[in-house]
C-alpha cells in the first residue's frame, strides 16, 4: 500500500485516539501564528512608515535642489535620510531576531508534541511526558542545528539582497522580482528544512543524519509528491482565508476559516511526520 495513504489513515486514526492530544496541538498553533503574524505587523508598521519617510525625504531633497539650500540645511537633510534608513535596517534586524526566538520556542513544541503524538507505547500519561521531557534536550539540539544550517543561509542571503536592493534604488517591479526569486530560493530548503524536522526523534545523531540522507535521496520522489500535496491543500484553504479578511463585511467569517486553516495545518504536519515515519520503515527492515 502507498506509504503516503498509510500515513494519512495513521494520522487520523490517531486523531480519533487522541483528541485532547489533538485539540492542544490545534491550541499550540494557534499561539504560534499569533506570535509569528504580530511580529511581522508590529515591525512590518514601523518598517512602511520608515519608508514612507524615506520617501518624503528624497522627495523633499529633490524639490529643494532648485532653490538655495545651505551646506547646513543640506548636512541636516542627509543626516535625517541616513537616520531613517538605519532604523528601517534596525527593525528589519530586530523583527528576524524577534522571529527567529519564536522559531527556537513555540515552533520547537509545535514538532516536538507532535512527533510525540504517534509513540503510543507507554501505559500512562504520566509515563510519556515523563518520557517526552527526558528527550527534550536531545531533540532540541537537532532543532537548533538543523534552524542554523538552513534558515541562516537564507537570511543571510534574504537580507543581502534587499539591502543591496534598498541602497541600489530599484524600481517597485524589480524589487518584486526580486521577492519572487526569493521565495522560490526559500522553497527548497524548507523542504529539507522539515524533512530534518521529522527526523528529530532518531535517538542517535548518527541516525538523524542518515534518515534525513534517506529521505532526500531514495525516497525523494514520496516526499516530493507528499510535499506539493499538502502545499496544494494548505492553498485551498488559504484561499478563503485571504478573500474573507480582505472584506470587512465577513470578519466573522474570517476568523472561522483561519480557526479551520490553523486544523488542517497542524493535520498536514501530522501527515508529514506519519508519512516519512513509514518511509523509514524500509529502512529499519533492512538493518
């Protein structure tokens, strides 16, 4: 049977086992893309009218060239542009830091109970947590190390190239170009990103490693498909999300549907998990 159909039946029949379970990782989410959407609004806020401010400044040297302006008038106006652009760069620095501390903590928890979600091989509740916590340090180096060797080339390379943009003055469609190229950079390496992710609860390094390799390599062409399945149901979902908000007439509504996308979320991440845990079965056979 297809490993990615066993994964999904898995997935929910542990739903159907573990409600309670379930119903906190849903809860978990939704801390989790509060913390990640009010980062980015509160910096995204300062970071537009530092722009905006920019913007005026340049408008206001331009329009003053025609008339007299002092060295000091001048030196003022400089002073001021350069002042605006270093608190544009400084928000830009403290939003990632600020992104960055919620991707070590609650997106950590996130993975961590929900690879936990399918060991059911403990009598008790209290013997799994107790189980849970013992292996929380060991599982969260293997977060960090997998975060620092694929979101730190990315931000490095993120955060170059829109400085890079903003010194070069690029008009408003090269600088959405260049937002595309970005994304599609960022896509493959969150693919490999979460592979490292499911691969947490290997109980050596050594096997982390050779999992993930597995993964990337013999069984690519699975969690290739699996991953474009769950980026089209997450877009299907999405998509309401998006129309509802954008309408205050269905704020309402909007809410619902984001409670219904933070569900299928945390099912998709269940589905990944489960999916590439039965994968790996091939390879545990054959040891």
């Amino acid at each position: 049977m297809n490993p990615l159909w066993i994964g999904l039946k898995n997935t929910f029949t542990q739903i159907r086992k573990r409600k309670v379970y379930f119903t906190f990782l849903v809860i978990l989410q939704i801390l989790l893309l509060v913390s990640i959407t009010g980062t980015i609004l509160f910096f995204g806020v300062k970071m537009i009218g530092n722009v905006n401010d920019i913007t005026l400044s340049l408008d206001k040297n331009i329009g003053s060239m025609d008339g007299k302006v002092t060295q000091d008038q001048a030196l003022e106006q400089a002073y001021g542009l350069l002042t605006t652009y270093n608190l544009l760069k400084q928000n830009f620095f403290y939003m990632m830091i600020w992104l960055i501390i919620i991707l070590l903590t609650v997106q950590f928890k996130m993975w961590m109970f929900s690879l936990f979600f399918f060991n059911t091989d403990y009598k008790s509740w209290r013997e799994s947590w107790k189980k849970l916590f013992s292996l929380f340090f060991q599982q969260w180096l293997k977060y960090i190390f997998s975060s620092v060797m694929i979101i730190t080339p990315l931000f490095l390379i993120v955060y170059f190239a829109l400085n890079k943009a903003i010194n070069m003055n690029v008009s408003p469609d090269s600088f959405t170009l260049l937002l595309r190229v970005l994304f599609y950079v960022s896509v493959p390496l969150y693919f490999v990103l979460i592979t490292a992710f499911a691969s947490m609860s290997a109980l050596s390094w050594r096997d982390y490693f050779k999992q993930i390799f597995f993964l990337l390599t013999r069984k690519i062409h699975y969690c290739s498909v699996l991953f474009i399945l769950e980026c089209l149901l997450l877009s299907v979902f999405l998509t309401p999300v998006y129309f509802t908000m954008a309408n205050e007439n269905f704020f309402n509504l909007s809410l619902v549907m984001i409670f219904i996308f933070n569900i299928v979320l945390v099912i998709s991440r269940l589905w990944w998990i489960s999916s590439l845990k039965e994968l790996c079965k091939e390879r545990r056979d054959k040891k």
